[in-house]
C-alpha cells in the first residue's frame, strides 16, 4: 500500500527534483502539491510546480495555491539562488494543467479530516505558513498527521540566509515555531544533512546522461542552482537540500539521526529563525524532532537517477 503524501513546495530547482522523485517513486501516493511563497513569490511556485507535473507526464497531479506571504511579516524570497522564475535552468513550456480552485489550506484540512487518522504524511519543502495556517484553523487535524517530514532549519551548519538561519524557517519563524509545538511527529532535514548531500560533475553528467527531458532538465537546473552554493562556500557542487525529504521516506536506513528538542527563535535580533537544537541534551526540554544529520550520499545520488530514469 503506497503511503499518502502532501508535498508542501515552493520551486525552487531542488523543490522540483523532490517532485519529480516523489512521482517517480510508487512507494509513494501524491494526494496533492501545495504551493507557498517562499523562494519566489506564489503565483511562480504555484506556475513551477505545475512545469514540474508536466515534466514527468503527471498533468493530472492536483497542484493548489496557498499563503502568499508569512503569518505576520513580509515576504523575503531568494531569486538570487534560484533565479527570476525560481526555475531558471531549464527552458519548459508553460503548463496547461490547471491550479485547483481550493485553497491549499482548505485541501490540507479537508484531505486530513477525511483520510483515515495516521494516514497522511505531510512533506513541507519551503517556509512552513500553509501548514501552520492549517493547524491554527483546524486543531482537530494535528492528531491525524501521520508524521511531517520537512526540509528546514540547521544547526551545526549555521544559516544559509542569515549567520543563524535557514531559508524556510527564517521566512516565517512564527509559523516554523507552531508546527514545531504542534506535538505531530517530525523528522527535520537540516543543512547539517543536506550540506552532505552535494552535487559533483559526474553526478550532474548522469543526470544529463538520462534518456528523455527529464535528466537533461535536472542537470540544467542544478548547473543554476549550484553557482550560488560553490561561490559561497566554495565547495565542489551544491547541495540538493529538498529531495532529501523524499529520498528518506524511500529509504530511512540512508540517514541517521537522534530525538532532540528543537524550538524555533522567533524574536532574536541576530538570530530570528534559528532552528536552536538541543543536540547535547543540556535541557530538560522534551524531544519533538528526530534531527536528521547524516547521510550515505552516494547511496542518495543512487536513488534519485535510477529514480530520475523511470520518468
Ligand atoms: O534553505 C534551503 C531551502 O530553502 C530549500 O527548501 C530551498 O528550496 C529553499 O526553499
Ligand atoms: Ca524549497
């Protein structure tokens, strides 16, 4: 039985090799794509995510559009890392198929009230303002959620948008800190994780390799993505930070990880956002998070192109 997944996005390239592993992988039952302002504004991740479907020949994928800026503060998106259309890369054809009329916060409530309680598993790949929207509006949901499986936050590995924060939880603290509260269990990959799951040449060159548009597209994308990343930090690819969230349900034993406490900054002049993970269990602070920090990143790669080459 494939297990049931809501896919909260906002493409972003490496949010898009997430979608394209989680629709190429038949362990896994896509109810939906939900799209948030994150790395671009909505109606581009709302667009992006649509490109996507298309891409794997999955046009019938209900794809909705959600919050379009945070709980309480403006939007801050990152065209500087993902470019102007937050595909750039690759160049694909407009979609066709169509944005569903519900709200993305309507689609999570209703679909987690009426699937069996424990049955659905939510994956949030960009900031975390659909999902705590949800869980503000319909407490009586957060005992239904299967388990939250998101991309977001660091600690080891610092910030990646500020010197203390990570890009999806420093766009809306607030909503990061309600879903962290919220008891649903959650598996957080970090940059600790996703900082070691980096692209090489002969990775991107097997994603090219791959037969169809799929690969060449991929490759294209994370040519994009990765100048950001090497500049930066001076490393020899990028880290495809989303796709790690899939490639964890498809495979745990490719991770490792501990229960910590985790809890989320939200007024700190210097350091707004920070994911402050009690690693060394210095506090009597309860564990909520299995914090993700490892990676057999070979094995990772392996996945996502044998994966890739389905579609
Ligand atoms: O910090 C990395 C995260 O921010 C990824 O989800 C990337 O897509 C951006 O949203
Ligand atoms: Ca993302």
């Amino acid at each position: 039985m494939a297990r049931k997944i809501i896919i909260d996005t906002d493409p972003g390239q490496d949010d898009a090799v997430a979608i394209l592993l989680a629709l190429a992988s038949p362990e896994l039952q896509v109810l939906g794509i939900t799209c948030v302002a994150g790395n671009v504004p909505l109606k581009l991740t709302a667009r992006n995510a649509r490109v996507v479907c298309e891409l794997a020949g999955r046009p019938e994928v209900k794809v909705f559009a959600g919050c379009d800026r945070p709980l309480e503060r403006r939007l801050v998106t990152a065209e500087h890392v993902h470019g102007k259309t937050g595909l750039d890369g690759a160049e694909l054809p407009e979609p066709s198929m169509p944005l569903q009329d519900a709200h993305a916060v309507d689609f999570l409530i209703e679909t987690l009230r009426r699937e069996p309680a424990g049955s659905v598993t939510l994956v949030p790949i960009g900031p975390l303002t659909n999902i705590a929207t949800a869980m503000r509006r319909a407490p009586d949901i957060v005992p239904r959620i299967e388990r939250i499986v998101l991309m977001g936050g660091a600690y080891f590995e610092v910030g990646n948008i500020t010197p203390a924060a990570e890009f999806n939880i420093y766009v809306d603290p607030e909503a990061a800190d309600r879903v962290f509260r919220s008891g649903a269990p959650i598996t957080m990959l970090p940059l600790d994780v996703t900082h070691r799951a980096l692209t090489t040449r002969p990775r991107v060159e097997a994603f090219r390799a791959l037969p169809g548009r799929v690969g060449p597209a991929v490759a294209g994308w994370t040519d994009f993505f990765e100048r950001f990343d090497k500049e930066k930090y001076g490393a020899q690819g990028a880290p495809l930070h989303d796709p790690c969230t899939i490639a964890w349900l498809l495979r745990p034993d490719l991770f490792t990880g501990r229960e910590i406490n985790v809890e989320i900054e939200t007024e700190g002049r210097l350091t707004l956002g920070m994911t402050v993970a009690d690693y060394w269990r210095v506090t009597d602070r309860k564990p909520n998070v299995t914090f993700i920090r490892d990676i057999d990143d070979a094995g990772f790669y392996a996945l996502l192109t044998e994966r890739l080459a389905r579609l």
